[in-house]
C-alpha cells in the first residue's frame, strides 16, 4: 500500500488539470479569433446616401509627408508646400491652402467588415484644417464626421501609418 499513489486517477503529479486545459483552449481560441477579426478588417467606400447629417466627430492631428500619394479609403491625397502656401491634391482635384485654412473633402459611404461580417456602415465627411510645415511633412488638424458612432480603435486602425495620426 506504500506504493499507491496519493494523486487522483487520470492526473500526473505535476501536470495540468482537465479544467485548467479546457480554460487555456478557450483562452487560445479567443485570442486566434480576436487576431483573425484584425487581421480581416477592411473598408468598402461607396456613394453616400443623401441627406445624411453628421453628428459624431473624432478629431487627429496628422502630418502628411510632402510629394507622396497617401489613401485614405479610397481617397488619394497628397500634398506640397511652397513659401507659405501648401498645394492639396484630393483625387486630382488641387486646392491652394494657407496656414488656418480648411479644406473638406467630399462625403463617402463606408461600410466596414471583418471576418467578411458587415459590422458598421455610415457616411463619413472629412476636414483638413492646415497648421504648417515642418520637417518636410504638412501638418493638419483631422476632422471625422460620421452619420453613426464608430469605435475610435477601428477609426485609428483604418488610418495609414504614413500620416502619423494622433488623437486630440
């Protein structure tokens, strides 16, 4: 009787439980799932519907580098500075700016997905106030309006890591 061993049956001295297994599995899931729906994120930018009103804003201060082409959605902006004016190229259409000055961009539909799972569709209107040059870069305040409340993690994550975009 010495011999018997004061472990339960079926549980190795020094290894995991059942339950402890099952609660590390669950764990492992959940973080692969929750990598998979970032991972998949992604915007479809269409037509807006009409007579949308704006009452959510989320605001960034960015800084777009001078002479490249950055997208945001399917908006393409780019910028260059000259003496004290900048030059703001906005899918073809330029527009001079100076210091103070906004420019806003015409309204888009945008619906968002992960996992191929529609989670938010609004429209959205953005404002570029200008703030100056420096270090070769054009610095803006960045005003979001959207037609419904979206997340500021998925608002920050759909913007390009070239702009530099910090909330305020």
């Amino acid at each position: 009787m010495a011999s018997e061993s004061l472990q339960p049956k079926g549980k190795e001295k020094g290894g995991l439980g059942t339950g402890m297994k099952i609660i590390i599995g669950v764990i492992v899931i959940i973080l692969v799932i929750a990598a998979a729906a970032v991972l998949t994120l992604s915007v479809t930018i269409m037509s807006p519907q009409q007579g949308a009103v704006y009452p959510y804003s989320t605001n960034y201060a960015v800084s777009f580098p001078e002479g490249k082409q950055i997208a945001i959605g399917n908006t393409k902006i780019s910028v260059l500075s000259y003496q004290d004016e900048l030059v703001t190229d906005v899918d073809g259409d330029r527009e001079k700016l100076v210091l103070g000055e906004d420019r806003v961009l015409a309204e888009r539909g945008a619906k968002i997905t992960t996992l191929g799972i529609p989670i938010i569709q609004t429209n959205f209107q953005i404002t570029l106030n200008y703030k100056g040059e420096q270090d070769n870069r054009a610095n803006f305040n960045m005003t979001i309006n959207t037609q419904r409340q979206v997340p500021e993690l998925i608002l920050k994550g759909l913007l390009p890591a070239a702009i530099d975009a910090r909330a305020i």
